[in-house]
C-alpha cells in the first residue's frame, strides 16, 4: 500500500508536481475562462507545484495561439500541438504521455469539469489513492434523451464486459505518476478511455460533484457520435456480439431443422399443397439478412484487429510548445521534461514526429 509521506516527498528538497491536462478543439471562446479560474484555484493550494499540459486538438479557431500566448506567459503551461484533430481520447493520451507531474488530473476545458473539486482530489491522494473519478451526482445539465441513453449505456457495457466501468464517471479524475505511466503502454488506437481506465485498477476512491451546464462554447459531440463511442467502447472490451451471433445462429439452425422437418412430413405425408415459392423466399431473405448481419458484426472486430495490427502511432504530435530556459524542445522532445529545478523521470517518448 502506498504510503502518504511518498506522496508529499517529505525527506526531498521537492514538492509534488501536479499535472493538469486538457484537452481544446475549438474552445477559443473559453482559454482565457480556464486559465483564470485554473489559477485562482490552484494558487489557493498549499505545498504543490503545478503544470498544465494543453493539448491542441487540431482546432480551427484561435485556440491554438491564445494556448501559446499563455504558454509564452508563464513556463508552467505546455501546449501540444497535435497535427490535426485526433479526438479526445487520443488527446488526451497524448497529454498523459507528457506529464512531467508526480500526480495528474484530467480535465475539460469548458469548465464542465469544476476546478474547486482538485483539492479534494488532491487530498485524497495524499491519503493513498492512485485513482480519484469525478462522479456526476446530478445529471440535469443534460438532456433527457442523453441521460436515458447514458444510463442505458452503463448497465449494458457493465452487463456483457469484462471491465467494469464506474457509472457517471467522465474522463474528470485524478491519477497518480504509475497509473499514468501504466496507460502510456497501451496504445491502442481504437480507443474508450473509460473502458482502458477501469481496465488499468489500482486504489481507487470518488468524489460527487455537479456537473455545470457548459457556459461556454458548444459540445463536440453530437448524438451520432456518442452512439458511435459507445460502440467503439461495447466491441473494444466485450466478444460478446461475437458469442450472440454464435447463439443466435445456433438457435435459428435449430428453428430451421423444426420447420423444415415439419415441411417434409407436410408434404410426403399430408402432401403439402402449394409449390414452396413463399417458403422459399422468406428464408432466403431471411438468411442473407443474417448472414449480412453476421458478417458485419465479424467484420466490425477484423476492422479493428486490421487497424491495430497496423502499429501507427495512436497520434501525431507537430511541436510541443514550452517557454523554456536551456533546453531544445523542437530538436529533442526529451529536454523538456527537466521542468524548473526538478529531475524529473522522463515519461514515455513514442511517436514523436515532426
Ligand atoms: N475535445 C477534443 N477533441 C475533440 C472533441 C472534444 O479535444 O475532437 C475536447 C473539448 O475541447 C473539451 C473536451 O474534449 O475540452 C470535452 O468536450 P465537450 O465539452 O464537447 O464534451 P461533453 O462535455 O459535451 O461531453
Ligand atoms: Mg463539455
């Protein structure tokens, strides 16, 4: 079991390195929000030192300069810039494979994901826990149709996966430097980092909170692409299409065996009266509809072992963009994890192309 004093390097001549990461696509109205109210919070924080890791996301708006200006302002923030949009979930493996932080925590940029919760975080990390989700207490701030489809989500994916995952937790939630480093292994592109994140364990405790409506900007995600992530989350961490489709096909050959002895013995016996076209075509349709099911769903997972297999880089970094005082960031990614008079360990260095 880990112990607190670890925790607060007591014994060291350093603090503990806090690392926030965010990631932006588009969210050049709200920059200046998030770093003001990042601030305030983080000032009020005794007996830690801070750094941001800003992923750009390949925005198309100003996100991008108002990150570097901040960035250009104060040392302590680091902004990727991702070489187009990879989505959330790898922009945010990106931000995770560079945190220089004892301890990270992974927020939203919209403010959706309260800063004063990060104390309390903080706090219970201190106490021993690798792991502190962010747990939507109340989920008014959505839709109706998003509510019903989120909790119908959760207790199918926890129904038929391996992994479970805990219910009403977003990305929102604290690691410690070895789970960060744990997920840096994986590097699926295919990815639910739900799923990835229970997958990886470890002490584990939640915090309630309430989820503000987003003041500002507007969602990325529309209703196609939540189904579209939840799928992606359903085939990444469950067979378990594959084992319906074995018994739903096993169950409809039993069925067919039934009807077709039935036929047999309707027409040697009662001698059948009509010529067989309906039957016929019924099952014939009916057949190639579960044949193309069936081979769309087989076809869903060798899409995915075809991408995996492929071994491309999960995404693709252009420039880290870090006010620094020796050290080269654009010829070696590497000199920028000796952050201010801290060694720090470097963390993991794949897929650096620029
Ligand atoms: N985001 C991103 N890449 C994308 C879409 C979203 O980095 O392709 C970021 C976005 O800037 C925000 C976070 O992911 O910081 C959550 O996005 P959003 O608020 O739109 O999602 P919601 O809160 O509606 O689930
Ligand atoms: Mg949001």
């Amino acid at each position: 079991m880990d112990q607190a004093p670890d925790r607060t390097h007591e014994g060291t001549m350093r603090r503990a390195l806090l690392s926030i990461v965010t990631p932006f696509y588009n969210e050049g109205e709200g920059v200046h929000a998030f770093f003001n109210e990042l601030y305030e919070e983080l000032e009020k924080i005794p007996d830690i030192d801070w750094e941001v890791v800003a992923i750009d996301d390949g925005s198309r708006d100003n996100t991008f300069n108002l990150l570097l200006d901040h960035s250009h302002r104060d040392g302590r923030i680091k902004v990727l810039e991702l070489s187009r949009n990879f989505g959330k979930e790898l922009a945010l493996k990106a931000g995770l494979d560079h945190i220089s932080g004892d301890v990270a925590i992974v927020m939203d940029a919209d403010l959706q994901d309260p800063v004063y919760l990060i104390p309390g975080m903080l706090q219970q990390w201190r106490n021993g826990f690798d792991v502190v989700l962010g747990i939507r207490e109340d989920r008014s701030s959505d839709t109706r149709l998003k509510r019903w489809t989120s909790s119908a989500f959760y207790t199918l994916f926890n129904m038929i996966s391996d992994t479970q995952i805990p219910v009403n937790a977003g990305d929102f939630r604290l690691m410690d430097r070895k789970v960060v480093e744990i997920l840096g292994t994986m590097n699926e592109c295919n990815r639910f980092n739900k799923g990835i994140f229970a997958w990886v364990g470890f002490r584990t405790t939640s915090l309630p909170y309430v989820r503000p409506i987003r003041l500002i900007g507007q969602t990325k995600w529309n209703f196609i692409q939540l189904l579209l992530l939840a799928w992606q989350g359903v085939t990444s961490f469950s067979a378990f299409p594959l084992k319906l489709l074995t018994v739903g096909g096993l169950f409809l050959c039993i069925v067919t065996f039934i009807y077709g002895s039935f036929l047999i013995f309707d027409t040697l016996i009662l001698g059948g009266d009509v010529p067989g076209y309906p039957s016929i075509m019924v099952t014939i349709l009916f057949f190639s509809g579960v044949q193309m099911l069936s081979l769309g769903i087989v076809g869903e997972y060798i899409g995915r072992i075809y991408s995996e297999t492929k071994k491309r880089p999960p995404y693709v970094i252009r420039k880290i963009h870090q006010q620094k005082h020796e050290s080269h960031q654009h010829q070696d990614h590497r000199s920028i994890h000796t952050f201010g008079d801290h060694p720090f360990h470097p963390t993991h260095f794949r897929h650096h192309q620029t």
